[in-house]
C-alpha cells in the first residue's frame, strides 16, 4: 500500500477479504444471496492512536496490533441464514428411491440453505428434479453429482444380449464425435437406460 493511506475500503465483489496487513478488505455482501459467497456482514472500522488494532485470524476474537496505521476494523455478520455444502457419500446406495428416502434422515439446519454433493460410485443414474421432488427438505437449493460410474461398460458391450447391443451401438457413437457434450448425453443415455433394465428386472 502506498505511503499515506491507513485503509482502503473496497467494494462490488461479495466475497469477504482482506489483505496487505489487515488495512485492506473487501467487506462482502451484507447478506448471503448465494453458495460462493462464504462469510457476509459488514465491517466497522475507526480510528485509534495511529496503529491498527485488528481482530486475530478470523477477525472475531481477540486482537492484534500492527504499528504504523490507523485504524481498528471488525468483521460483523449480519445475516443468520447460512449457504453450506453438504458432502454425501452414496456408494452403498443402490436406486434412486433409497438415495431420497437416505436425504430424508440426514440432520440439517431448517434455517439455512444446502447444496449437496454426491461422491463415491453408483450404477444408477442421478435425477436432479426427481430428488429435489421427492425429498422433505425445501431448504436443499441445489444438487451436484461428482460421483465416479460402477458400471463395466466395455465389459457389458461384449455382451450377446439386448443390452450388451445397445452399449455396442452407443459406443460406436461416442467413438465418432469429438463434442464434449454429446460425448456426455450419450454416456448418461447408457447409464439410464442400464439404469431401467436392472430396475425393470427387479421388479418383475
């Protein structure tokens, strides 16, 4: 920071931040409008015996003072509501139903908003709509799925049966695009479609 300023107060972007020695901040938005935002409230900052009194770390508790600037700043949140993620492993998880009627057990704040991520491995596929639906929390906003697929797909493709033909057909299709995006319609096309067949087998 040049020579002369004990603060610069910065604006537009909603994420809290601070830098330099503390003199620097981003105060963020008053009030959590989204996951991204991370910490929201305001900042109250004055004056004091020429050197900066700073709340410790996470500028709640405590402090420190740094010599040579002016101000004393503190992080104050304003919002109660919290935007979290939560992470969920579903590897055990064998059908969509299950993973609903697993959502509906977890323990979650009913004053705050959820994104909720799936990892591990599944041999099903995951419908955003059909969860949201079908669950009873209306405070999960958003759903991810970052889970890895269980299913053999070269192995089923060298299948003498209807599926293994299926697999066969999409993967020559696969083979002769180059567009990511289709490349991931015709993947998840396997995934439900396999999907229906083992369920349709189940229930018979």
């Amino acid at each position: 920071m040049k020579k002369g300023f004990d603060y610069v107060a910065l604006g537009h972007i909603h994420k809290h931040m601070i830098f330099g020695d503390g003199n620097i901040v981003y105060p963020g938005s008053m009030i959590n409008t989204s996951f991204k935002e991370g910490k929201t409230g305001m900042i109250i900052g004055e004056f004091e015996n020429y050197s900066i009194v700073r709340m410790n770390t996470n500028h709640q508790n405590g402090y420190n003072v740094n010599e040579g600037t002016k101000v004393r700043i503190e992080h104050i949140n304003l919002d109660p509501i919290k935007y979290e993620t939560l992470y969920m492993n579903i590897s055990d998880i064998s059908s969509k139903e299950e993973l609903v009627a697993k959502i509906n057990y977890l323990e979650i704040d009913k004053n705050n908003f959820y994104k909720l991520v799936f990892k591990g491995k599944k041999d099903f596929l995951i419908n955003e709509k059909y969860i949201l639906d079908n669950i009873q929390w209306n405070n999960i906003l958003r759903i991810e799925d970052e889970t890895e697929r269980d299913i053999d797909i070269e192995e089923i493709s060298k299948e003498n049966t209807l599926r293994g033909i299926f697999v066969r057909k999409i993967l020559d299709k696969i083979a002769k695009t180059s567009k990511k995006e289709e490349i991931e319609k015709l993947e998840n096309a396997i995934e439900l479609v396999l999907t229906e067949m083992r369920e349709s087998y189940e229930n018979r």
